[in-house]
C-alpha cells in the first residue's frame, strides 16, 4: 500500500483548522483555495448566498468547451459542542496510521486531495476538464448544493459526470433516500381551560395532524413502495420534534412540530407532503369555524434530493474502474449528489474513510484511505489525459 503524499496531509492540515462549523461563515476557507488556486493560474468562481457570508467554489482545469469530470465536497462541518474530543478538533493531528479532526473524513480529507493533485492535473493535457466544486451548509439541508446545482442546469457544456467525495471507504455509491422535513405551525386561540369551547386548541389540532401523518408512515411500511437495497426498504415517515402550550389551564394558543419524509428515490415526496396538506386544510376548516384568525402553516426546513443512478450509466462504471470496485451499494445517509444529478449530471459517490466516524468526537480518517483514494485520482487523471 502505499502511503499519501505529505502535500495532501499538509493541505488537510490547514483545512481542518478553518472552524467551518456550518453556522459561520466559510469564506476563510474558500479564499484560501482561491489562493491556492490563483497561485497555479486556475480562476474560480465564486457563488455567495444571500448573506454574502458563504459562498461555493467554482473552477475548471483544461478545457472549458468539453463536458468535465465534476470532483464536489463540501466545506462546512457539523458541531462539536458537547462532544468528548480527546485533542482540539481544529488541529488535526496523525495516530496510529489515523489522521484526527473535525471534518478529516466528512469531508475535507476529499477536498484535500483534489487540491493536491491540481499540478498533476495542470501537468497532463487533459482532454476531460476536471470542474472542482466545494459547497458550503451541506450539514443543514444542502443549501449550497442546491445552489451549485441551479448553476448547473443553466450550464453548456454541463459535467459528464460527477463524484462527490462523502465517506464511502471508496466503495462506489449510486442510490441513496431522499429526505425532506418540514415544521408545521399550529395557530389556535387562547382562552381559560374552563371555556374549551371558545379557544382553539393548537396542541390538540397539532396532535391529530401527527396522528394523520403516523397513518401516512404505518401505510408506506405496510404497501410500500419497498426498495430492498435500503434499510428500511419504504420512505420512512417521522415527527421529531413537538413543543406547545404554557400552561394546564390555558387552552393553548400555538404548538409547532417538526418532521421529515427520508423516500426512497422514487417515490414522491410532493405527492406525501400533498395528503398531509389536505389533511392541515380539513382541520383549518374546523378551526376557523370557532375562531377565523387561526390556522395551520408548513415551512420546508430542508431537503435533499434521492439519487439513483444506473449500473450501467457511465458515471457508475467509470468511477467503479478508477475505484477498482467490482460492485456499487446504496446507503441511507443523503448527499448532495441526488441534486446534482437532478440538474442532469450523472452523479456518483465515492471517497475516503467511514461514514461511521464522521459526526462524531474523535472523527478520523487512515491514512490508507487517502492513499486508496490518492490511487483513484491516478486512474483518473489517467483516463482524463487520453479522454
Ligand atoms: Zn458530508
């Protein structure tokens, strides 16, 4: 086996220091690889959010007019509050064949890699243009990817593939779940308890509705759709959150609660979060027989689109051939690829260490997956010099 270049750990390194926690801004981060970038003539683009504080990153190297090869990561990591870290997350530090921090598998161990082969792929003349995509707030609901995505529609020429470097151990992934959630706000009217009959119970409408969706839940798990390359192999259905009202003797004014569909990639969530709607539309009714200035409101907290691509669509082959896996698998955590190919760019996943250790305290990724990973961007670039 061999072991990763010391340019790729240094780059890991200085990424990992960046806290790119997904509630601060990521732009420390991306000006660097501006830098990095700049310093080797490659030009980026840049795609700010609305706040100007985030932004995704946009380059290509080799040919501009040729569909490219998409490499995507995302630089924002989950918290570390409350978590048990046995050294400073934010400094990554190399054990026993493990490089720890926040953010070392999940997923900058990736993104490192790609820069450390952006002289490889500036040596070779690529006939497949290589696009490098870092997005930014992946960790709470893909808002960059959905952005970069929107970019990508209205693209010519669009990438002829992509892979997205989330934690796979380098095994080829080509489905995953969908998954939306939304909160439902209740508005009642509040009265005394001793006067039920005046008020409008936002706690009590709220629990029918989540009675209503527990139905919609007991129904996908008993007629399906089922896809028994997931587990569980139905759209699973859940509320996970609930909080209302202030006091016994107070008929409650307000209760929201949250919840989310995770569908398998075929089924349609549109036609889910429909039915829950008529179910909110019929209680409205009755709530605004008693009291009109009440109701019940949705608001889409996040969303990833599923992904299924096919065995044989090129993007699964040859990332199977540059893996030098034999076969793909489906998982059940979401990405960013579902959009991406939603905007019509065959996508896979593949990239190195664990899904298993990324979230956690004590996060890591060996050195032998980036090496694996580093043997894969070999294969690649092979393959993008000849075309
Ligand atoms: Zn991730």
């Amino acid at each position: 086996m061999k072991t990763p270049r010391q340019s790729t750990i240094d780059i890991l390194n200085r990424l990992i220091a960046f806290d790119t926690t997904s509630r601060y801004s990521n732009l420390e981060l991306i000006d660097w690889v501006v830098d990095f970038l700049a310093q080797r003539g490659v030009e980026c683009q840049l795609l700010h959010d609305e706040s100007g504080e985030k932004a995704n990153l946009w380059a290509t190297i080799g040919p501009k007019d040729v569909p490219g090869i998409m490499l995507s990561g995302h630089s924002d990591v989950v918290p570390v509050d409350g978590q048990d870290w046995s050294t400073d997350p934010f400094t990554m530090v190399e054990k026993d064949g493990k490089l720890f921090g926040r953010g070392t598998a999940d997923m900058k161990g990736f993104i490192a890699i790609c820069l450390s082969h952006v002289d490889d792929f500036l040596a070779q003349d690529l006939k497949v243009p290589v696009n490098l995509a870092i997005s930014y707030d992946e960790e709470v609901g893909c808002l960059g990817g959905r952005q970069l995505a929107e970019m990508l529609r209205g693209l010519d020429p669009k990438p002829r593939l992509c892979v997205v470097g989330e934690p796979t151990m380098m095994g080829v992934v080509t489905g995953h779940k969908g998954k939306v959630s939304y909160r439902a706000r209740i508005k009642g009217f509040e009265c005394h308890s001793s006067l039920t009959h005046q008020g409008v119970n936002a706690v009590e409408y709220a629990a029918e509705l989540i009675t209503g969706i527990r139905a919609l839940s007991r129904e996908k798990r008993d007629h399906g759709p089922y896809d028994e390359a997931f587990d569980p192999p139905y759209t699973s259905i859940h509320v996970g959150v609930v909080h209302g009202g202030t006091a016994l003797n107070i008929v409650p004014k307000d209760c929201h609660f949250d919840f989310e569909f995770r569908n398998l990639p075929a089924d349609d969530t549109g036609e889910i979060f429909g039915r829950i709607e008529a179910q909110a539309a019929a209680l409205t009714k009755e709530m605004q027989a008693i009291q009109p200035d009440t109701g019940i409101s949705f608001e889409q907290i996040s969303w990833f689109e599923g992904l299924e691509t096919a065995e044989d669509a090129e993007a699964t082959t040859l990332t199977k051939a540059f893996a030098q896996a034999n076969a793909s698998q489906k998982v059940s955590f979401g990405t960013e690829a579902g959009h991406y190919q939603g905007a019509g760019v065959p996508t896979v996943v593949c990239g190195p260490g664990d899904i298993g250790d990324a979230h956690k305290p004590d996060e890591y990724v060996g050195l032998k997956q980036i090496a694996a990973a580093e043997e894969f961007f070999d294969r690649m670039i092979d393959w993008a010099r000849r075309g």
